[in-house]
C-alpha cells in the first residue's frame, strides 16, 4: 500500500503542478466528477433491473429524470474539455484500452489452452 499511496501522491502534484492554477484543476475537476455521476446512474440502471429484478418500467420511471440531470451537467462541462478537461477523458480511455485488452487477451489465452488441453 505504500507504494500506491506514493505513486498516488506523485501523479497528484505531477497534475497540480502541470495546471498551475486551481482554477485550471477545477476543469478537469467538473468533467472527472459529472462524468462518474452519469456511469453511476447507467450501473444503477443495470443493478436495479438484473440484480434486484425491478421491472423496467420502475427502474426507467426512477432513473430516467436523475440521469437525464446528470446528462445536462455532464454536456455543460464539455466545454472544459479543451481547458483540462481532457485529462480524466485520456486516464478513462486508458483503463478501458487496458481492461478490453485484458479480456480480450485472457479470452484468446483460453481457446488456445482449451484447444491444446488433453482431454
């Protein structure tokens, strides 16, 4: 755990640094948190109906107007996309090139192992 909290603690200052004002932070700040706030709702969407068995019409009639303000938010600070806000855009993009590249590769790695397997 040291070891993350340092390398937590470098990307930080290496970010606040690279800003130079909290101002300039803030736009990264505003896409980061909206940007979580509509993947919440659409996980919540998906948790209502699949894991908890709520019929459509419940999860929708719920989550519908909570997500389309989160939308409005989130569309609203795209303009700080260019002043910043691109930064927590390129460290998603990251993980999830990361995460399809994991499944893909541990998919690939299991028909080959599947198919050299002795039965």
């Amino acid at each position: 755990m040291p070891r993350v909290n340092s390398i937590l603690m470098v990307g930080v200052v290496a970010l606040v640094l690279a800003f130079g004002s909290s101002a300039n932070l803030a736009n990264a700040y505003g896409i980061a948190v909206t940007g979580d706030m509509v993947i919440t709702s659409i996980l919540a969407i998906i948790v209502f109906h699949y894991a908890w068995g709520w019929r459509w019409i419940w999860v929708l009639s719920l989550m519908l107007p909570i997500l389309a303000i989160e939308l409005i938010f989130f569309v609203a600070n795209l303009i700080k996309v260019i002043d910043g806000g691109y930064i927590p855009l390129v460290f998603a993009a990251g993980v999830i090139s990361l995460m399809l590249i994991w499944v893909r590769g541990t998919t690939l790695l299991q028909r080959k192992l599947s198919s050299e397997a002795i039965s």
